[in-house]
C-alpha cells in the first residue's frame, strides 16, 4: 500500500502585508497636512485671535524694514521695493482662482508705518489684506488678565 505524504509548509506570505502597509502610507500622506518652512525669519507680535483664512499670497516686512513676496504656498519669498510690490499684488488681484487674501507678516519691531504702507499698497490693488500673528501662550494670557483685574 502506498502511503501518501501530506507536508504542510509554515510559511507566511508578506504580500497582503506590504499591500496594508502601502494603503496605510498613502492614507496618512494624503490626510496630513505639509508645512512649508519659510527661509525668512520673522519674529511676529502675539495675539488671541486667530482666523482660519490661509492666503496663498504671503508678504514679508522683516526686521530691517525690507519686503518681501511669494505667490503661492512652495514659492520662495524674494525682497522688493515698494514699486515692485504693487506690480507684483496687481498681478495677483487679476488670478480668477484667487481669493483675493494676502496674508501679511511683519516683525514685530516693525514700525507701525511700515505696516500701514504695505496695507495700503494692499487696498489699492483692491486685496484684503490678513495681518498674521503668533497665538498668544496660556501664560502670558493669564499674566495680562491679572494686570487687568490689577489695574480696572
């Protein structure tokens, strides 16, 4: 009589595995959110408010009172003259696909004056411009409001 040989092989196929593994990636690559380091350093002033506008258009006042500009969230700001910033914002007010915000950051040590000219240079172009600011910490939150109770 012959006799029949049932050999059962302990192997694991890591194909369905790497298929997982493979969706999982392109799941998290496509609902994470990408941060575009900026190579501009701008100390922005503090603020409690905040707004959920994200404007494509950024313009730039760093600390030496320069502008600077990028169109678009990859585009490397580049500095201009105040001349070539309301060419530059009157380009950008004639894209149908924009929605007209310009965010704008200006160091804190800015002067006042500064601001005021970027912003006008804003609405004479006819954009809205969104002045950007860092969240204020919890701290220094608490801290103010205790001035103000100190202080009525």
């Amino acid at each position: 009589m012959l006799k029949r040989h049932h050999r059962v092989t302990a192997t694991f196929s890591m194909a369905s595995m790497t298929d997982v593994i493979f969706l999982l990636l392109i799941f998290f690559m496509a609902t994470s959110s990408f941060v575009f380091p900026n190579g501009l350093e701008v100390n922005l002033p503090q603020s409690s408010q905040s707004t959920a506008i994200k404007p494509g258009t950024r313009v730039y006042i760093d600390r030496d009172q320069v502008y600077h500009a990028a169109y678009g969230e990859s585009a490397e700001p580049r500095p201009m003259t105040p001349e070539e910033l309301t060419q530059f914002l009157s380009l950008v007010a004639q894209q149908e696909d924009q929605d007209n915000y310009v965010a704008l950051y200006a160091d804190e040590e800015t002067p006042y004056g500064k601001i005021v000219e970027a912003l006008n240079i804003g609405a004479a172009t006819g954009l809205k411009m969104v002045l950007a600011t860092k969240p204020v910490s919890s701290t220094a939150k608490n801290q103010a409001d205790v001035l103000e109770l100190q202080n009525p």
